[in-house]
C-alpha cells in the first residue's frame, strides 16, 4: 500500500505492484503531487460555503479545502461537503471539520455534542473519491474514482441533501 485510510473510510486507495513502482509514487505523495478528493457528511452547516482549513495535524502544517454541495438547514442541521487536501495528515480530515464545529456524522472519535443527535449512522461518512497520481513508469495522468457507497447515498437521501 503507499497510502491508507482511516478506518471505516470508503473509497480509493493506492497500492503498488513492485518496491520501484511504490518508491515513486511515494516521492509524489511526499511532494504534493497527489490530489485526493473525499466526500463527507457532517453534523452543521459550514461558516462559509468554501473554506481552507489551515490547521496544525501532530505539530505538522495541513491544508484542507472545503466545499458545501449541500445542506439541510432544519434540525438536525447537517451538510455534504467535498474535500480536497493539499496534506495527508492521520485524520486531517476529521480534525479539521470538528475544528470548525461540523464534525464528520458516524465519527466515534472526534464527535461532539452537535454529532449525537445522528445516533443511528453506523460508521463515519467519509468517503476517499478520487485519486490522482502520475504513472509511476509512463509518467501519464491517471484518475483513480471510487463511487459513492451505498450507505452514503442511502444517508443523503435519509437527511434530504439531495
């Protein structure tokens, strides 16, 4: 694997077939050439329709950019929102949403008191959509994308955000 996802996290992840192969394409995750674009519901409405999250993750700089594709203004409050992140922090993305007050729903980790009144979503929604690199051999673009779950779209029409 070059890179992984939090638990319970749906969607895209990289694995190499040879150590020539995972070597470069960690040298391009470590020099930002990776783009990663994940999808999220969240308990609340964002402060602003899009937002960079500039954070400290483990004393490290990380950069989220957020978007609202959708919201539900009626309690419970909540929204849909995309995330595409400059920095691959462990649970960047979870920290970051709590920070501004809109925890990820179906996060045991990093909930809060807004979140507990989505008791009944079984894991947190957080899906890994799309992935993309440059081949590590031919140097051409690639796009990995990973619709969304099942669960995901079940939970976005439960909450009315489509």
């Amino acid at each position: 694997a070059v890179h992984r996802l939090d638990k319970d996290t749906s969607g895209c992840v990289l694995i190499a077939k040879t150590e020539q192969a995972r070597r470069a394409l960690v040298a391009q995750f470590e020099e930002g050439r990776v783009r990663k674009i994940y999808h999220a519901l969240v308990a609340g409405i964002l402060p602003e329709p899009q937002m960079d999250i500039r954070l400290p993750v483990d004393h490290l700089p990380a950069v989220s950019h957020v978007r609202q594709v959708s919201a539900q203004a009626r309690p419970p409050r909540c929204a849909h929102v995309t995330i595409a992140i400059e920095t691959g922090r462990t649970h960047q993305i979870r920290i970051h949403l709590q920070h501004v007050g809109d925890p990820v729903l179906g996060d045991r980790q990093y909930f809060n008191a807004r979140s507990t009144a989505f008791p009944e979503i079984p894991r947190q929604m957080l899906h890994a959509a799309e992935l993309r690199f440059f081949h590590p051999v031919t140097g051409k673009p690639v796009v990995a994308v990973s619709p969304l779950p099942r669960d995901f779209k079940d939970w976005l029409r439960n909450l009315r955000l489509t």
